[in-house]
C-alpha cells in the first residue's frame, strides 16, 4: 500500500485507532493515503483537518464539484494518479453527469484548461491553480487580480488557493511515499460538509 510501513486497524494503538475509526468508509475501508500517516497519527490527524476544512467545510462558497475539479486538475499536472481516480470519482458523483465529466477531464489531461465545458469563472480559478502548482515562484498580484476581475470574491479566492495549496501536499504525500490505490474505494469523501467534525467516508 505504500513504500513506508503502515499499521493495520487490528494492531493500532490507543492513540491511532480512534482516528482510524473517524476515517473509515465502508466495511471499515481507510484509504491508504491516510494509513500512510500511521506511524505519526498526529499528521494524520493533521492532514485530515486541513483537508476536511479547505473542501468540505460548510463556510465555503465556491462550490464543491469545483474544489474538486482544481483537485483533479492539480493531481494531473503532478503525475499523481492516486488522487486523479479518487477524486475524480468524486467529481463524477457530485456532477451526476458522466459525459460532463468525461469532458472535463480530457481537457484537463490535453492541459487545456480553457477547453473545459465551463464558463470563463471557472477557466479563470483552473489558470491558477496551474500557475501556482508549477510555477509557483513566478506568482504576481496580477494573477489573483484576475481571479477578482472574473468574479471571484476575495474569500473565493482563498478558497481556490487552499485547495490548490492542498492538494500539491497531498499529491507529494502519495507519490513521496508510494502510496496505492490497492484495496482503496474510489471517490469517497467526508461529505457531511454541515459538520466540520464529521471525517466520516461516504
């Protein structure tokens, strides 16, 4: 499941089980990435607040299939296929429309962006996320300037940022440590988004 040891739920302790038990999903499922935080349950613990805060939080307002679809797309740009099938399958879920889907994703793998089946709004957050995951260096006021002229608000923008920021560490996570989508459940997420402190997998 990964290249680093992990510790299965029968033989974790005190301290890891009850975050093992907040992350399940069904038939007690932990999806590796997370098992591949088990020797320190406290960056599990970690990860999974930053990750339940910057995309599945009731306080945001860019809506979730986009938070998604930045996610996928960052995921492709890194090479990181663990998160491109999770959460694209997430995506998929939450557009209900495979076709749709399907086209977003063949423009984001030709990283045509602009190609996307989207408006202008959304072609505008994918231009940054792009920038900022592989060329973060070269980051100017102009780019989050455009973000606003678009039509995205200040909060929005902040939004699209933290979610681009997570998921080049989580793309760096698994493909640092060689996690695999063996035994995972493809697209499951703490979407309980009404409770910050519900990491359940559904």
């Amino acid at each position: 499941m990964s290249w680093i040891k992990t510790i299965p739920y029968d033989e974790a302790d005190a301290r890891l089980k009850p975050l093992y038990d907040r992350v399940t999903g069904p038939d007690g499922n932990v999806d590796n990435i997370m098992m591949s935080h088990s020797l320190r349950p406290h960056s599990m613990e970690g990860h999974m607040l930053l990750y339940k805060n910057c995309i599945h939080h009731p306080s945001n307002t860019v809506p979730k299939w986009f938070l998604e679809t930045i996610g996928v797309y960052v995921s492709l740009l890194n090479g990181c296929d663990y998160c491109v099938e999770h959460h694209f399958a997430g995506l998929r879920r939450l557009l209900a429309d495979d076709l749709h889907a399907n086209e977003i994703r063949a423009a984001l793998e030709a990283r045509a962006p602009q190609d996307t089946p989207l408006d202008a709004l959304h072609h505008t957050g994918l231009a940054y996320a792009q920038k900022l995951t592989v060329s973060a260096a070269n980051m100017i006021e102009a780019d989050v300037a455009a973000l606003r002229n678009a039509g995205w608000d200040d909060g929005q923008i902040l939004e699209i940022n933290q979610v681009t920021a997570y998921f080049n560490y989580a793309n760096r996570t698994v493909l640092g440590l060689g996690c695999s989508l063996k035994g995972d459940v493809l697209g499951l997420s703490p979407n309980n988004s009404d409770d910050p402190d519900d990491w359940g997998h559904r």
